[in-house]
C-alpha cells in the first residue's frame, strides 16, 4: 500500500512557479507520500502520456493496495490548492 503523488511542471510555467512553495509544503505535511517532480519539458518516462496530463501544473495521485492494484487515483490541474489536499487525503485514506 503506497501513494505516489506526480507533480508535473514546466520551467517557463508561470502558475507553476506561483504554486511552488505550497507544493514544498505539502511535501513536508504528507511525509508518507512519495513524490516525482515532472519536468514535462524532459518527461524520459513519458508520465505525460501515462496519466493523461495534458496542462500545466497538475498532480495526480495514485494509491495502491497490498497487492499493488491501484485503488484510487485522481489529478487535479491549477492552482487550487484546496483541491491537491483534498486528493491526497482522498489518496492517503484509499491506500490503507
């Protein structure tokens, strides 16, 4: 059971530059989740096309069971940063 949580930005994004602080803090609020930082600029694993992000900043959060099978995931773009809590929680609860 894990949730990993994708934060896909760009260097010439300026909303993501905006949100970038908050992002640091919800790394240090949600310690139990693991993160990967998506420069979709170098994108080498094409997380992009994977999850679907087509914009610019979006996370998406993936929970998984014991058994590895994803149970809950969810993305959210913008800067709405009541709504990233929200799915990580939403993430966190699903995952146990």
């Amino acid at each position: 059971m894990s949730v990993i949580t994708y934060h896909f930005w760009s260097p010439t994004c300026q909303p993501c530059k905006v949100i970038k602080p908050a992002i640091e803090d919800l790394k240090e609020e949600f310690p139990q989740v693991q993160w990967k930082s998506v420069n979709i600029q170098d994108d080498p694993d094409d997380y992009m096309n994977i999850l679907g992000v087509s914009v610019v900043p979006t996370i998406v959060v993936v929970a998984t069971n014991h058994d590895g099978e994803i149970v809950y995931q969810e993305k959210h773009s913008g800067t709405t940063m009541a709504t990233y809590y929200r799915i990580l929680r939403s993430g966190i609860k699903n995952s146990s």
